[in-house]
C-alpha cells in the first residue's frame, strides 16, 4: 500500500532526532529548531514505553550517554523521569531539557510536522504495549496524516502494522551493520509489510533500490554532496539528516534548477 503522504512528488526533509547538529538530541529546543525553517518537513524520533506506561521520546534504552545515568528507561516511571538532565551533555547551556513526552511534542508542534516515530523495541520482541500506545496518541490528536512510523524490528513493526490496519506508513530500517545479514538489503519489509524503505546513506546506493517500487527516506544525509547525489536517485523521497537545514538548501537548489 503507498500511503497518501507519498501520493505526489513531495520530497521530505526531516530532522534527525530533531536538528541534532545543533541541540541536545531529541529534545523539545531540537524539535523547536526544525519548526522554526517551513523548508523543514519534519522530525525522525525514537520512542520507548517507561514502566510506568507512557510514550517518552530518547533514543536509547539507558540514559548513560545523554545523562550519565546507567539506568534503562522502561525502568523508570515518568516521574522519575521528566527531571533528568538530558541536554547538559550537549553543552551546559542545554541544563533544562528533559526527556519530552509523545504526548508534549504532537501537542507542541501538531500538524506543523510530518513525524518518523522509530518503536524501539529489542530484538526479537514485539513491543505490543508500545505499538498500542502509539497508534492511541496518533488518534487522539488526529495525526494519521502527518506520520510515518519505523523500526529495525521487523516483528515489531508487523505488529504496529495491525493495530493500526496499515493505515500510516511504515518502513523497516536497516544498514550494513547493526542488523542481521538475511536483512541488510531491506528484506525485513517481507516480515512486516511495511510500505516504504530506510537505508542507511551507505546503503542507499545499492542498485537493488532503484529496483524497488516503495518509496525511499534515507538516514542519516549529512553533507550537501551526499545529499545532491541521493536526490538524483530515482525512488528516493525523502532525506534524514542531523542538520535538516543543510538538506532543505540542497533540495530547494535542485528544485530551482529543474524549473528553469
């Protein structure tokens, strides 16, 4: 199923973790950057279930490296959560960010942004409350529409999939090193039946993309050069990058070429 998002020509440009380059990863000043350039599509975040059962948006599962705190996440309730300093370790001036809620950033930005929510889900599990907590909030706030949702866990995925009947888009991730050879090439899609690709830059490439008829976003596009190159690839819509601004100018210089 290609989804409405992917209906026309659009070419999105999305904020790795928000503009990553810049703030503390995943953060409400992160996401806020983004917002604030209208060339900027949309934010990629990651999502994980804390103990206490709400949505928080990190990227890892313990707060080592962004807080120092050798701790897992689904560990921790949310009010053991929404103190911790999350943004100190990009540079002290980041001292009052917290880990956001889902919930705080579709209410923040709402349909400002066109949304690539990553379930983190470990390997071989399934995530169901995740995949359940997720698709509620996407309801509430009426966002079928702006969102995409992704994973390197093909289960995980299949199981989103369901819950919400295949009604947003979904696209497995991979690259050539964190997942299993049998799906670096994208075959995680035959697991999950996701509707779009999401390869890794050094996988995008790869003959065997041109090949396919999903729609293409890569992760993570990081300089103008390799930003060029990946929009000359026919299927390709849509670039992820820590400094989306960057990819924004790229894609408006192309588009101004092709109209003259």
């Amino acid at each position: 199923m290609i989804h409405t998002l992917f209906d026309n020509d659009r070419i999105f440009i999305l904020g790795h973790r928000g503009c990553s380059q810049s703030f503390p990863e995943n953060t409400m000043a992160s996401f806020a950057d983004c917002a604030a350039n209208p060339a900027v599509d949309g934010v990629e975040l990651d999502v994980h279930l804390c103990r206490s059962g709400e949505v928080v948006v990190c990227h890892d599962s313990s707060l080592m490296r962004t807080a120092g705190l050798d701790v897992r996440v689904e560990d921790l309730t949310y009010d053991e959560l929404k103190d911790v300093d999350v943004g100190s370790f990009k540079d002290s001036v980041f001292a009052d960010q917290r880990v956001p809620l889902l919930e705080d950033l579709f209410t923040t930005f709402g349909s400002r942004f066109v949304y690539d929510i990553e379930l983190k889900v470990d390997k071989f599990r399934i995530g169901r409350r995740l995949c359940a907590a997720v698709w509620d909030l996407i309801q509430k706030h009426s966002l079928e529409g702006n969102v995409m949702v992704s994973s390197f866990n093909p289960f995980a995925l299949r199981r989103f999939n369901r819950v919400c009947w295949y009604s947003v888009p979904t696209a497995d991730i991979f690259d050539r090193v964190s997942v299993p050879r049998l799906l670096r090439n994208g075959q995680g899609h035959l697991i999950s039946g996701s509707s779009y690709l999401k390869p890794q830059m050094d996988c995008a490439s790869v003959e065997f993309f041109k090949e396919k008829e999903l729609p293409i976003i890569v992760w993570t596009v990081n300089t103008e050069e390799d930003a060029s190159s990946l929009l000359d690839i026919e299927g390709v819509r849509g670039l992820i990058g820590n400094d989306p601004h960057i990819l924004a100018k790229v894609l408006k210089s192309k588009k101004s070429k092709f109209s003259c």
